[in-house]
C-alpha cells in the first residue's frame, strides 16, 4: 500500500485517520535522528518532539515550518550517509523523510521556495580529502518507488509521454554501494570518481585501482573495432557479503561488528587516504550505465547492448537483469528479484527499472534530478514486532560494554531473531527502551539485527526506564566514559570477562590457533586464576589441567602439546591474536612481513609502519604499543617465544 494514500485518502485525511483510530504509535528514535522507519503502510515517520504519528500540516505556516524541518533533517543524515559514511538511522526512516517531504513540496508548492533551504536533492558525498573533478555528463538520482501501486503509476506515466503501448524494460538489481564514474580514453582507464553533488565528485583513481577487476585497459577484438575515444562509465562500488563477514570477523571487537554494513564498509574504503589500506579489503565494481561518450555515435543504442558491449570490454557488468513489456511483467520482475536478492552474494537494496532503447530515452529525457526513463523500486525493510525481554550487558576485549537486546524469538525474513544489538548506552536513552516493551526489529541487510522502534502505545505505565549499569557487569569496577566515546568501558585490564575475550581472540581461528582450547576451558582457567594474562597460557603445567573437571592425562596432553606448539606460531598469527586496533589477519600478514620479529615490532615507529598499513592505523597503534599494559603483556610474548 503506498503511504500516501493510505485508505485511499487525500495525505492530511489519511493521517488524521490513522491517528484518530491510534493503529499505530511507534515511537521514536534519536534526538537528532528523530525519524523511525515506518512500517511499510504507515504514513510517515514519528519522533520524540512530534506526535507518534505525524500529521499532515492543516495550513501553509505549518507545511513551511515541516518543510524547513525536514530539509534540515535530510541534510544531517546526507552529510553523516555520504560524507561520514556513517549512517544514524536505517535506510527505510530515510527514505520516510524523503517521502514525506516531497508529499509536502507537492501539496504546499507555494512553500516550497519560501521554506529554508536544506539539502541538495541529491546529496553531496565530497570529502574535501580529495581532489575534485567535474564529470563531463551530470550524474543523476533516480525516483523512487515503494509499492506496486506507485511503480504502476510510473509505468502509466512512461507510456502516457511515449505515446504507444509498449516499451521493453530492463530490470536490474540495484547495488548497495558507492556511486562511481569511471572515465577510459582510448581504451585506458584515466580517472575514477565519486558522484559528488552530482556536477563534480572526489578523484578516488589511485584507489579504486586496486580493485582486481577493473581493467586499466579495455578489452578490443582489434583496430576495427576500436573503444570509444572517451567514456564515463557509471557504476557502483562495492563490497560483496563474503567479504564485509570476513572484514568484520578480523576487525569487530567487543561483539560490534567493525561496520554495520556492507554500503558504509564500501564508502568508507574507497574514501580512505591511503590506498595500500584500500588493497587490504576487497572492494569490487559493477557498471550498469553511462555518462559522456565520445563520439557521439560509439554511444549504445540499449541498456542491453550496453552491457554487452562492457562486457565484451572486460569490465564487470550487472548481471541478474530481467525483461519487461508490461505493467504486470515488470512487477513479477521486480519481485523475482526481490526473492532472488537472499541468494546475491553483493547487497542489494532494490531494483531498477530502465527503459532499454536509448532512443526512447532522449524522447523521454529527464528532471532536474533523476532521468524519466528509469525508477528504482525499494524493497521493503525486513522488519517485524516482538517483546524486549531484556538488555544484557556484554563486556569486550578492550573493555567496552555493549548492550544486547534479548528478544521474544520472531522470524524475520525466513530467519529466526532472539538478539540484536543495541550498540551503547545512547542509543538505549535516545530511544527510551524499557524491558517489556514491543519493539520494532529491522534485518536491513545487516548481519545484526537492530531495534529502530517501540510501540510506546503498548507500554504498560509502570514499566521503570533501564538502568545502565555503573559497574562493570563481570568484575564490578566503576565503568567510564571517555568524552569522545560513545561506548562506555570497564576500566580495569584485569577484568575476568575481557581477559576471556582477549584470549579467545588470541588463541582462535585467526590467532595462534589453539584448536584444543574452547571457550569452556578457557573460562575454567580465568575463573580459576590460573590465566590472568595471554603469557600465562605458556606457563600452565600438566597437574593445572589434569586438576580441571573433565580433563584427563591424554586431554591435558594434547593441549598442553597445543600450546607449546603456537609458541612457534607464525608472526602474523601472533600480531593477528594480539588484536592490535584495525589490524585483521591481511594488515598482521603485512606487518609480519616488514617486521620480522615480536620484538622489532613492538618497536616499531611511526614512520616505520606508515608505508605498510597508512596512517590512521599506524597512528593507532603507535598509541597501542605506547599504553604500559599492552606493552608489558607483549613483552611477555616475546620471552615465551624466545625460550629455547
Ligand atoms: S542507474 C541516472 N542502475 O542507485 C541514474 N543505478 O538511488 C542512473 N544504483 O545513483 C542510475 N544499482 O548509485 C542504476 N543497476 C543500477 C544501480 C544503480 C545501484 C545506484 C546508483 C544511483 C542510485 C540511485
């Protein structure tokens, strides 16, 4: 059902409605991100100043002041989105805001210039770190859509400017990532850049070719066919799933995953200042479209013949694409994707929908923000309600306390949820969560689930706020926090539960690899005193384990004979093990090969590691081995490995 015209109403009529019947209350999220993804049928989104629902303005003070607010809103979480590549709120209570504002640049045109500017309609995802380039064709946006009634209403629109019946349609995935042109000449890779504001963007060449499938020169069969003399190729950059889990696994701390999704994983890395860092991650590239083309004739006359003729280049193209003739064949398309997109091994948060002959395309032309031949259609948030039974404290290798909501168990796109992840004690505040509560759980394409709403309307009243604790959970010292954090950390490195992170960290899959120890054993030995830093795992004796229930002589053995084998354990897997801040398993193996020992890395300087890992994870862990306690337990290490 489109929200807009929800009970077939006019916009204020149905929002009233939905109001006056109390259907739905869903409160809000953050103070400065005050909008919650409203469920696919609710008219807009809520927030903690707003009524739960909001109203459509009655008169043009009103709809002015909503604009102004809205375009305020948008341009915060566009500057956090593009710039900072660090979203606040999910995808869906952005797009609410988006919807809503053009509900009301539609109803109230009048107010639509007097209202205060706020964000480019486009976005603006330029850093300043770069130098800029200004693409030769404008990059545009495209519409959206959120329902079938909506995508059958542009397909009415299409083909009521065609004038005919028909026209084929190419249904794509769209890609979640990071929008980028690419520009070859004469066959050779010359530039890449981001979108920017959609006239000029940030010059990211140096980093985008470290990407293994982005040709520097495209294939040609021969001089008779030549590559255009210039091309913008427009395509995405991204980061595939298999590899936003691997990066997450090797960075994540304190049961956060590092990012919290392959898009932001993706703009973060190709915005990064060193590309020797960018090579660490596998970012990929797709093109489904492009810009400027020199000469005029080499342009493509279809989508289809273009993505042909890419690939026929040697460049990775767009592929899963489906045809279209009419309105009915389009939604079974966009809906085959919509099931087919679990089983993509890249993110995809939608489908777009292009009209293939180029011809028509001119005849059909554009706005000033998005071309008239193409829409995309968003796929709906995977959300559903469920009880909060309540909020477990979970405390991490570095100290840092991180909350986890316990949930009444609720399928979720085929998938059953009994946790997610509250990230830190703001966002508990900011959406007000109490134990008892019916909370609105959102799989956006996230690995962790998330809370981004409560039904406040189904609160009982006595219900108290949650108390975060002051003290450490495990070892009940008094926790801090750090004026530029938001996680709040239990101070104390001789924390039992830290100390047991750190050692499953240290003796896992990416560490030195003690197959022997579970996180059992490994508890048994913390709880007992017998391991209160990584080194003293090299100390226990045979009479420790054989001493532990459930442990015999040929179990005691064959761990201890595990243990004393990592002691020879390969550098990386040592650097790996001692989770060194933003050093996974692919930066140790690079420390590991500059470095080649222990203790000439803990040594190691600045200007040393600069060329190595660049500089913000150089700087990070200068500070890492400058800290007494961590360079007192890496000290340790080396003896353990230097005994003879
Ligand atoms: S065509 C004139 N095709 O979605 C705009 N875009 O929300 C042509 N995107 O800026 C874009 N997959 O970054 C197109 N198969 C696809 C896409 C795609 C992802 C992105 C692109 C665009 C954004 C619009």
């Amino acid at each position: 059902m489109n929200g807009r015209h929800l009970f077939g109403c006019r916009p204020a009529l149905a929002h009233t409605a939905v109001l006056a019947l109390l259907l739905l209350c869903i409160a809000a999220l953050p103070a400065a991100s005050p909008a919650v993804p409203a469920p696919a049928s609710s008219p807009s989104p809520a927030s903690n100043t707003r009524p739960a629902v909001a109203i459509a303005p009655g008169s043009s003070g009103e709809a002015r002041a909503r604009i102004a607010e809205l375009r305020a809103k948008i341009a915060h979480h566009d500057e956090l989105y593009f710039r900072r590549a660090a979203p606040e709120i999910s995808d869906s209570a952005y797009d609410s805001l988006k919807r809503e504002l053009a509900a009301l640049e539609r109803d109230f045109p009048s107010e639509v210039a007097a209202a205060s500017p706020g964000a480019a309609a486009l976005g603006d995802d330029r850093t300043g770190d770069f130098p800029t380039w200004r693409h030769r064709e404008r990059m545009l946006g495209l519409d959206k859509t959120y329902s079938k009634a909506e995508l059958r209403n542009w397909h009415r629109q299409l083909l009521a400017r065609l004038g005919h019946g028909e026209a084929t349609l190419v249904v794509e995935p769209k890609f979640d990532g990071l929008a980028v042109s690419v520009t070859y000449e004469h066959g050779r890779l010359v530039r890449a850049v981001t979108r920017g504001d959609g006239n000029e963007g940030d010059d990211i060449t140096a980093n985008l070719s470290t990407i293994a499938t982005l040709p520097a020169t495209l294939y040609s069969s021969g001089p008779q066919d030549p590559p255009p003399d210039r091309i913008e190729l427009r395509g995405e950059v991204y980061v595939s799933w298999a590899e936003f889990a691997r990066l997450n696994r090797e960075l994540g701390t304190d049961g956060e995953p590092a990012f919290a999704h392959p898009r932001t994983l993706a703009a973060g890395t190709a915005k990064l200042l060193d590309p020797a860092e960018v090579a660490t991650r596998k970012l990929e590239v797709v093109f489904y479209g492009w810009g400027a083309c020199e000469p005029a004739a080499a342009t493509p006359a279809s989508q289809r013949g273009f993505l042909s003729q890419a690939r026929a280049w040697g460049l990775p193209t767009v592929g899963d694409i489906q045809l279209a003739h009419d309105a009915d064949e389009l939604w079974l398309a966009v809906q085959n994707l919509g099931r087919l997109r679990a089983t993509f091994g890249y993110p995809a948060d939608g489908a777009v929908v292009k009209v293939d002959s180029v011809a028509l395309r001119r005849a059909l032309g554009e706005t000033e923000q998005a071309p008239r031949w193409a829409v995309a259609y968003k796929f709906a948030p995977r959300q559903a309600t469920t009880e909060l039974r309540g909020i477990t404290i979970q405390v991490g290798r570095t100290g840092v306390l991180t909350p986890v909501a316990e949930l009444a168990p609720v399928s979720i796109a085929g998938a059953t949820v009994t946790r997610a992840t509250l990230h830190n004690r703001d966002t508990i505040a900011r959406l007000d969560l109490r134990v008892g509560d019916s909370v609105v759980v959102e799989r956006a394409g996230e690995i962790v689930p998330r809370i981004v709403g409560v039904d406040r309307t189904r609160r009982r009243p006595d219900r108290p706020p949650f108390a975060y604790p002051e003290q450490c959970p495990s070892c009940g010292t008094a926790v801090v926090q750090l004026p530029s954090e938001a996680a709040v950390r239990c101070p104390n490195s001789a924390c039992p539960a830290q100390l047991r992170r750190r050692l499953d960290h240290f003796t896992g899959a990416s560490g030195v690899d003690i197959r022997d120890l579970g996180p059992a054993t490994v508890n048994t030995l913390v709880d007992r005193g017998l391991v209160r830093e990584v080194s003293d795992l090299y100390r226990l004796r045979r009479t420790d384990l054989t001493a532990l229930p459930g442990f015999g002589g040929p179990s005691a053995d064959a761990l201890l004979a595990a243990i004393e084998q990592s002691r020879h354990a390969r550098l990386w897997r040592v650097l790996s093990g001692l989770g060194l801040p933003r050093v996974g398993v692919t930066t140790a193996k690079r420390l590991a090969l500059r470095f080649d020992s222990l203790e000439g890395f803990a040594n190691a300087t600045f200007g040393e590691l600069l060329p190595v890992v660049g500089p913000s994870t150089a700087r990070e862990v200068v500070a890492y081995l400058a800290e007494p306690r961590n360079r007192a337990s890496i000290d340790a290490l080396v003896a353990v490995r230097n005994k003879p």
